[in-house]
C-alpha cells in the first residue's frame, strides 16, 4: 500500500509539472542544492595542489525536497589534470550526500608557481523517484587550484679529463641548475673531500651571484691541487648547494654530486728529460765517428804523394 501510495503521489508530481505550478511547488520539487567545502568555508581561498600535483576536493549534494533524486556529474579540470569522482549517485529526499573529487597529474613544474586557474563541478538531475526528470535542473559550482611554490636545484660535478699527478692542480666544472618553478639563488656552497693533502680554491663562490631563473643554470670551475708529497690513491671530492628561496621561507633544499680525481706520482726530472738525453747520446755517437774519417782522409794523402814519388824516380834519364 506503501508503494502504491508514492506511485500515485510521484504522478501527482509528474502532472503538477504539465501544467502552470504555483512558485511554492515548483520550489518544493526543486529544492537541492550543490555545494563545495572550501578551505576555511572560504570561496576566495583556493585549494593548493601538492608537489606530487594532487589535491582533494570535497563536495556534497543536499536534497530537501520531498522527492529521491538521481544526478550525473561533469567536472572541468584545468592544469591538464586528471579526475577520478562520482559519476553519479541517487539522494534519498532530506539527506546530505558528500563526495570526493581526486585531482591527479598535475605537471606543478611546468607552471609559474602561484598561478591560478579554476575547476568546476555539475550536477544535474537525471530522475525523480526513479521517473526521468522533465526539467533536467543543473547547478555548477567552481573553486580554485594554486600550483605550489616549489625551490628545487640540481648539480653536477664535472669528472676531470685524467688523472693529476702531484704537486699539480686540475680544473673540475661544476654546474646548478634551478629545476623549480620559481626563481631563487645558491645560498651556500660546500667542498669536502677524503685526501688530506688535497687542497680546493673558492672557484665556486661564482655559483652564489645573481639569481637562478627556472631552468636556467650557473657555472663555476672549482681547482683542485694535489700536494707534492701527495701519494698515489683516488680522492672524492663532494660539492653540496643549498637553494637561499627555500631558507629563507623556512624550508630547506640541499643537492650534492661528487666525483673521483687519482693522483698519481708527481714527475721525476728524468721523466721531462728523456728526450733530451736521448738526443745528446745521439749527438755524441755520431761525434765519435769525425775522428776515424779524419784518419782515413790523412792516410789517403799519404798514399798519393809516395805513388807520385815512386813515379818521378823511374823515369828514363835524357
């Protein structure tokens, strides 16, 4: 008798629509409402997308009409952003439903950090009491999205070309690279390294001048000098930067890189000049040889002028 009696009273609606409602009634049939719940209760203050590029947004659907409705939802995501929410659901009559709207897939770095853009939320009225609905009543509600500001830097230390013997230096490059949505600056820079005897200059303080625009980068070369008495081993040398933006916002962003540079002995002075001696020997070696062509000449001469004399005494007399 139950059923009967809603059948009956939903067809009373169903008519009632047909024909011109009075303002009390048709306000009665649509009395529903989609609503938002803004950080704060606040409309104006928008919802801050995470690093990750997400966010929640949590809606409902308030029905106070004497009536269940079905409703289907439509969202607008901007950003490139994806969803995932209610398709739809049925509010029984006097009931508050509430919802989530997951935001997902947000490139946070590929936008000015701060940069505003809305988002938006339809719901519209697919049925009553299970009979489609004539009038297809829609509500849209809008709220805001802020993509975060994000203080991120990357470094890269430069592998030297070879080995450095010691008691010479070598020239290490060293790049930082502003790989945040916002601009910002090299607050600190730090060189360690496990060789006692290896020294390091301040080469690097160029990487703290001027201010580092997104994607853009800073470079410094960094000299490293072996001592003398260096010995032969492999030495990592650590450069670590620390991003001013996020100190000086109470955050805190510290990146490091290290490479490898082997020392090797430092240069004997035979080992600069071997070349020289080798060609000194060579010089002297064919020194040597003048002395025995003199002897060969000087004989030569002799041999002459004795075969001349022989010839003039065995000539016949007149």
């Amino acid at each position: 008798m139950i059923r009967g009696f809603g059948s009956l009273l939903l067809r009373v609606v169903v008519v009632a629509l047909l024909i011109p409602a009075t303002p009390s009634i048709a306000q009665d049939l649509d009395s529903w409402e989609l609503g938002i719940m803004y950080p704060n209760e606040d409309a104006d203050i928008p919802f801050e997308v995470s690093k990750e590029g997400n966010v929640r947004v949590e809606f409902f659907v308030e029905n106070s009409g004497f009536v269940e409705i079905s409703v289907e939802f439509a969202y607008d995501i901007p950003f490139g952003g994806e969803h995932a929410g209610p398709e739809s659901d049925t509010i029984p009559a006097g009931t508050n439903e509430t919802y989530d709207l997951e935001i997902s897939g947000i490139d946070v770095f590929n936008f000015e950090a701060r940069k505003i853009e809305s988002f938006s939320i339809t719901a519209t009225v697919t049925e009553r009491q299970g009979v489609p609905d004539l009038l297809n009543s829609q509500q849209n509600r809008e709220g805001d999205l802020i993509i975060p500001t994000i203080y991120d830097l990357r470094i890269d230390v430069g592998d030297p070309i070879g080995p450095m013997n010691a008691g010479s230096d070598t020239i290490l490059r060293v790049e930082v690279t502003n790989t945040g949505n916002v601009q910002d600056k090299v607050g600190d820079v730090q060189v360690s390294d496990d060789c006692p005897l290896l020294t390091t200059d301040n080469g690097l303080d160029a990487l703290m001048i001027g201010n580092i625009q997104p994607g853009k980068k800073v470079e410094g070369d960094l000299r490293a000098t072996a001592s003398e008495s260096h010995p032969k081993r492999h030495c990592d040398i650590t450069v670590t930067v620390s991003s001013n933006g996020a100190m000086n916002t109470g955050g805190s962003v510290v990146v490091s890189d290290e490479t490898r540079v082997s020392v090797e002995p430092p240069l004997r002075d035979s080992d600069t000049g071997d070349s020289a001696d080798d060609e000194g020997t060579t010089s002297e070696s064919v020194k040597s040889n003048l002395p025995a062509s003199s002897a060969i000449l000087t004989a030569a001469s002799l041999f002459c002028g004795a075969a001349f004399g022989s010839r003039r005494q065995k000539k016949p007399p007149f």
